[in-house]
C-alpha cells in the first residue's frame, strides 16, 4: 500500500471509474497500492491460496499524467514496470541483487519503448472489446490497453492467460472500500494485505540479464 508519509487523516480517492479482473474460483483480493496524488492510480490483487495464479489490475487515470507522458515510463504514475518488478523478483537472490535491479530495469525501460510491436490480446471491459499490448518476461506478462477514454487499464499476471480477459467497473464492495468516495489513508491501511507469489529462485531471463550486462 502506497503511503508515502502521510497521516492517518489525509485522503486519497479515484478521479474515474475502478476497473477489477474477473478472476476464476475462489481466491484472495485486495487493494495493492493507492498513490498519493488527486488523480490516483489504483492497483488490486488476486491470487489463488497457491499461488499458481496471481494477477494485478491498475486503473490508472488518464488525467494523472502530465502532458508527454507515457504510462510504461519509469516513475510514471501507477509505476506499471515497477509492479512488474516486483513480480518477478525472486525471494532467494544473491550479493548481486543490486546489480540485477539494475539490469532488469534496463532492460524493461527498453522494451517499453517498442510498445507499438507488442504482441495483442483481446479484452472485454464492460461490454465493448479492447485490444492490449502484452510484454513477456522472466515467468511473467504485463499488458496495457489505452483504448478506454478515462484511464490507462494495466494487468500484470502469472500462471494465467492474458488473452479473453474480462474487466468491469468495481466501486469496491470485496475489498472493504467505496471507491466513490474519499479514502482515508487509515482507512486503507485496516485493510487487508496480500502479496503477489514471486518465485524461489532467478528466472533464466533474469540470469541472461547478469551474464550479459
């Protein structure tokens, strides 16, 4: 949960509508991270009690971006390649943790500027189709449509298809939240907290990264 140094009493709320992954079977959810900014990205989870599936959703407002701004530049609002780092790492890394930070980041800056060859998928938000651009990296898939009017809808995913994937708008009801209305930073912090699965062990598109630096 994104609260970088606020009190307990300072707000933070949604600019546009909430979307949320129509997650299969029983699993938990919960609101990943909330930025502190008027118009706040949103992030929430799902994964199975396993998991062998996981996945994040961020909606993150179009009015959030200064003008020029892209969504998948590094330290854009919602930091949708951030997310995706935090995915992939790892938890039993070696002394070159940092350097492996480094690497990755490079490397992830740099297939977003290419965003335009990604392979597609098809989405359903709401009722209408969409078409989303699909990154693969180390065990992982992050995908961006930019073709709602609002906001930017980003999911990173693992252990689950990222094509015929199906969106809705949520005001918050399974998470304990009323996304229409402001949220108190102590709020969001009684909520429930999950955690992504990230894997044992450096994926191989990770130990590429190392030896070729």
């Amino acid at each position: 949960m994104v609260a970088e140094r606020l009190n307990a009493t300072d707000q933070a709320a949604p600019a546009v509508d909430v979307y949320d992954l129509d997650f299969p079977g029983q699993h938990k959810r919960w609101v990943a991270a909330i930025e502190n900014s008027a118009a706040t990205p949103v992030w929430l989870g799902h994964r199975t009690d396993d998991g062998a599936q996981a996945a994040l959703v961020g909606t993150l407002p179009r009015n959030a971006f200064p003008s020029g701004t892209a969504p998948l530049e590094w330290r854009a609002p919602g930091m949708a390649l951030g997310q995706l780092m935090n995915v992939i790492e790892p938890t039993s890394l070696s002394a070159e943790r940092a350097a492996l930070g480094r690497a990755v980041q490079a490397h992830l800056i740099e297939r977003a500027t290419n965003v335009a060859g990604w392979p597609r998928a098809t989405w359903t938000v709401g009722d209408a189709l969409v078409r989303a651009a699909v990154l693969h990296f180390a065990g992982a898939w992050l995908a961006l449509t930019n073709e709602l009017p609002d906001a930017y809808l980003v999911a990173i995913g693992v252990g689950l298809s990222h094509d015929g994937l199906q969106f809705r708008k949520t005001h918050g009801e399974k998470y304990g939240v009323d996304f229409s209305a402001p949220l108190t930073v102590g709020e969001l912090h009684r909520l429930p907290v999950e955690q992504m699965p990230h894997p044992p062990q450096p994926h191989p598109d990770l130990l590429r990264l190392l030896t070729h630096r």
